[in-house]
C-alpha cells in the first residue's frame, strides 16, 4: 500500500520546456509552486552571469537530487565537482541558520557525488522536497515575492547605470554591477524596464548591447524623455516604499565620505554579505574580491552592517599588513591596505585593469592574425618556386 501511495506522489512537471520528476511531501501542491520559484530564481541569475547549468539540468528531465554539505566547505565542492565533471547549480539558501549550503545534480551523477562525500564532512544527498522542508517559510515566502515582483529601480540608480552603459556599446552586466558596487536585485529590474523601453537588448552571455550610440545615450539621459520614462513620477507610480531604501543609501555615501576626510590613513570599502563564508564571536571572514581563494579576517569592532544587513561597511588601514589566507586559514602572504584596496577593492584601478587586459587580448589577436598571414605567404612562395 505504501508503494501505492509513494507512487502517487511522484510527479512530472513541465517547466521552462522540460519535464522533471517531483515527489510530493505533505506539503502537495505549494512544495510544486514553491520549487518551480526556486527554478526560476536560479535561472534568473545564471541568466545575469551568462551560465546555463540550471537550464541544462532541467533539460536532461529526469530526477533531480540535492547534496547537502556546511557552508564553509562550499568553495572545496566547486572545485571537487567540478574536477569530477559534475553539472550542477548552487541553490538558494532558505535556513541560514543551519549552517549548511544545497547544490541540485542530476541522479546520474549520484556516483561521483558519492565520492566527493567521502572527502566532504557531514555531507549527504537528499531530495528536493526534502531541501523544501528544511527551509524557513518567511525565507521561501520572501523568495516567492521577489520572483512575482522584483525590486523596482530608483530614478538615481537608472541614471547611474545608463552612464555606466554608455561607456561602450557591449557590456558584461557583472562588469557594470562591479564597477558600481550594485547587487543583482539592484541592477537586474534597471537592466529589464530598460530592455522593455528599447533602450538595449540582453545578450547570451549575460551581456547587454544599446540600441542607439554611446554618444546618443548621453544625451537621452539628459532629456526630458528619460524623466519621462525614469523620474520621480514614474517612479513612485511603478513603486512603493522606496524613499526609506535611498535615504539609507545616501546615509552610507555620507559616512563614506566622513571616513575619508576625517581619517586619510584609511580606505573605506563596502563587502556583499555574499563574500561572508565564517563568523566568530570578534572576527568576521571574507572572501577578497575576484579572488578564488584568498581571504581576510576583520575585527567586528571596526566594521558595520549596512543595507539591511546586506553589506558590510569596513575600512582596510593604508600602513596595516594583512595576512592574506585561503579557505582553510593557511597563511598565503601579508599585503598592505593600501595594495590591498588597490588591487582588490578600488573601482577604478579594476577599471583600468580590465582596459588593460582586453588591450592585451587585442594585441595578441593582432599578433596571431599576423603570424597566419606571414605563414599562408610563406606556404604560397613555397608553391610558387615549386612550379
């Protein structure tokens, strides 16, 4: 009988063009509507940094598994999956207060997840309905919302941006999202209604490409259009509740700004609470910036919460050595603030590093075409003196 029953709560749900296998907990069908928002948040923001794995798990059909592990260790499963060629997509995390992080795999890749349990502590597989269980209901309600209704843009926050865009005609959305110090919540609605009004196309690649000239969108910023389409009116017609979050914003750019002037010997930066991976009673520890393995500790006396507890505002000391170490606290080496916020934490040296770097790539590509040509008139005066 209880085969039966099993049996009847197992599923397929057609979503985004594929069918997966589901099997219903107690909670039937609000587990179903609950997880496809969950699909549809992660799609969202493979969507924004140019990924597909949750879209080609999806595809495979099938069922679909969860590996459970600590938090901490998260950094260790990327890498071990991706050493065993695993597909898979990091989930959201709906219990922070467990301690413990889900990627979804496909069951066709239980085998070599099994072995990466081996090397991982307190790790486990489950299902999906079990990854929903264990979940807060105001952290799956909040996740809902936002997939029903994303955050709304600010007028500033538009400008900003469609500056920042019209710098060149092809832009990467992360690169932009970086520059500016954004979240994807921030950047993603902008990057949408502007989409929606012609003003640029989404690409691929999480890429984004305007439909008139840098130049030309300069000067639709500055038109009466635009605050047609972006000012204050429109913005409380398209939101609510919004002018608490800029007050609060401005606050921060104050303080900011105070920190610099009253105390030159220090950088002021802001963290997303994204790079947190641990927490003691006086120390809090980070993941530096565009860097894959490399990670400082801060003093909780010296550094604040900000946007909600979204980010942490902090100040690296210009004289200060820091011990730069990896997942594990083994020591990599001592840096300066004041190189630290140089080569990790200043937008504009990332900027012109990024310049640099596709300068580079240019040159090279200028340099190879070059070379191919030198060869294929080379094989010709070959040919030539052959006949």
């Amino acid at each position: 009988m209880s085969e039966i029953q099993d049996a009847a709560q197992i599923i397929k749900v057609s979503f985004e063009g594929a069918e997966i296998i589901l099997k219903m907990g107690n909670t039937g069908w609000q587990f179903v509507k609950d997880i496809c928002a969950v699909f549809k948040k992660v799609l969202d923001q493979e969507k924004l940094s140019g990924k597909t794995s949750v879209q080609k798990l999806l595809k495979m059909g099938g069922d679909l598994q969860v590996f459970r592990f600590e938090t901490k260790d998260l950094e260790r499963v990327k890498a071990l999956a991706n050493k065993y060629g695993i597909l898979y997509s990091i989930l959201p995390d709906l219990n922070e207060k467990d301690g413990m992080s889900e990627i979804l795999f496909h069951s066709q890749a239980a085998p070599r997840i099994q072995s990466m349990m081996a090397k991982i502590e307190h790790s486990n597989i489950g299902t999906l309905d079990e990854y929903y269980e264990n979940a807060e209901p105001d952290k799956v309600e909040q996740l809902v919302e936002e997939v029903k209704k994303p955050a709304l843009p600010e007028p500033k926050e538009c400008e900003l941006v469609a500056r920042e865009l019209a710098k060149n005609q092809v832009e990467k959305i992360s690169d932009v999202r970086s520059r500016l110090n954004m979240t994807w919540l921030q950047i993603w609605p902008i990057i949408c209604y502007m989409e929606e009004q012609g003003i640029l196309e989404k690409g691929k690649e999480g890429t984004v490409t305007l439909t008139r000239t840098p130049e030309q969108m300069e000067e639709l910023v500055d038109s009466q259009q635009w605050k047609q389409l972006f000012g204050e009116e429109e913005a409380q017609r398209r939101s609510t509740g919004s002018s608490q979050e800029t007050e609060e914003k401005m606050q921060v750019i104050q303080r900011i700004q105070k920190e610099k002037r009253n105390n030159p010997g220090v950088n002021a930066i802001t963290i997303d609470q994204k790079l947190v991976y641990e927490e003691t009673e006086h120390h809090i520890k980070t993941r530096i910036p565009y860097r894959k393995n490399e990670f400082i500790w801060l003093d909780k006396s010296e550094i604040s919460w900000i946007n909600d507890h979204k980010t942490i505002f902090a100040g690296l000391e210009k004289k200060k050595e820091y011990a730069i170490l990896d997942l594990e606290d083994r020591f990599l080496r001592k840096t300066s603030g004041e190189d630290l916020y140089r080569e990790s934490y200043d937008p504009v040296h990332r900027e012109r590093a990024r310049q640099e770097q596709e300068k580079i790539c240019r040159r090279r590509e200028q340099n190879y075409r070059k070379a191919q040509q030198n060869l294929e008139a080379g094989k010709r005066t070959i040919q030539g003196r052959r006949r």
